[in-house]
C-alpha cells in the first residue's frame, strides 16, 4: 500500500529544489558533465583549427550511436544495483575518450572519441539520476530529480561561460 504525500503547507523553499544530502554527487556531476558541454559547444572550432575533415554533425550522430548502445547494458546494471560502478566505468569511458580525442587528430581518432564519448555519457546520465533518485526518500523524488538536472544544466551553461574566454586564448577560432 502506497502512502498519499500531500503537499506542504507554506511557501517553496529551497529544499524543494535541492537535495542536501546529494551534495557531493552534485559535485560530481558538475565535473563529469563540464566536459560535455565543452565538446558540445566547441567541436566545430577544434575541427577547423587540427584541419579534420570530418564534418561535426557526423561526430553526434556517432556519439548517438554511443549513446543508444550504452542505454543496452548501463540500465541493466544499474537497476541491479551497480551504480557507482557504472559511473566509475562511463568516467574511465570519458577519460579514454577525451585521450583519444586530445592525442590524435585525425578522423578515425575523431569518430572513435565521439563513440567512447557517447558510451560514456550513456552510462553516467541514467546512473547519477539513479543515484540521486536512492539518496532521497519516497517524498523528494521530484527533489532528487530536480538536483540532477540542476548539476547537469548548471554545468553545461558554465562550460560555455567558461569555455570561451579558454578557446579566445588558445586560439580556437
């Protein structure tokens, strides 16, 4: 049996939108997702200024694929109770992405990170959500929720803040 939760009574506060006690998978998430948003924003300026010849709608159309083919095996585990593991394995996935993507130019290393990176991202989305979602309580699901996407779109927006004054300076133009 299912117990009714009724609303509170007052005015919002701001335990409606974030939840206390994941603070420091907030954290983590702001760092996992950082770099995402900076290969989001910035892939068509890096592939102009290494000379790849790959156009870079192709690249997310391949991190989609990456993305698919994580959602086949990630939900799996995690729903079995393998979270951090699964976050652990799509931030090992994002590093070797990002090595790829750094330390080879060309358009194999170039497809070959957008798939790692896409695999990577596929693992982490749904675990950290699943994450948030078991350190709260029955109440603050929508709370629990409502931090995740908080972390994710807060760091999005800042890699974007942040990263143009970086590709200004490093001459990605």
């Amino acid at each position: 049996p299912r117990r009714e939760i009724r609303p509170r009574q007052g005015g919002i506060k701001f335990n409606d939108f974030f939840l206390k006690s994941g603070v420091t998978a907030f954290c983590s998430l702001i760092m996992a997702a950082f770099p995402y948003g900076l290969m989001l924003n910035f892939i068509s300026l890096y592939t102009k200024e290494h000379n790849i010849d790959a156009n870079p709608g192709f690249y997310f159309s391949v991190l989609a694929v990456g993305l698919i083919a994580s959602r086949l095996f990630s939900g799996k585990l995690t729903d079995k109770g393998y979270v951090s593991q699964v976050i652990i394995g799509g931030k090992l996935c994002g590093v070797l992405a990002f090595c790829c993507f750094i330390l080879v130019h060309d358009n194999l290393a170039f497809f070959l990170s957008a798939l790692l990176l896409g695999l990577a991202y596929g693992m982490l989305s749904p675990a950290y959500q699943t994450m948030f979602i078991l350190l709260s309580d029955e109440a603050h699901r929508g709370t629990a929720k409502s931090t995740y996407f908080i972390a994710w779109d807060f760091s999005v927006g800042i890699s974007v803040i942040v990263g143009a004054p970086i590709a200004d300076c490093t001459s990605l133009d």
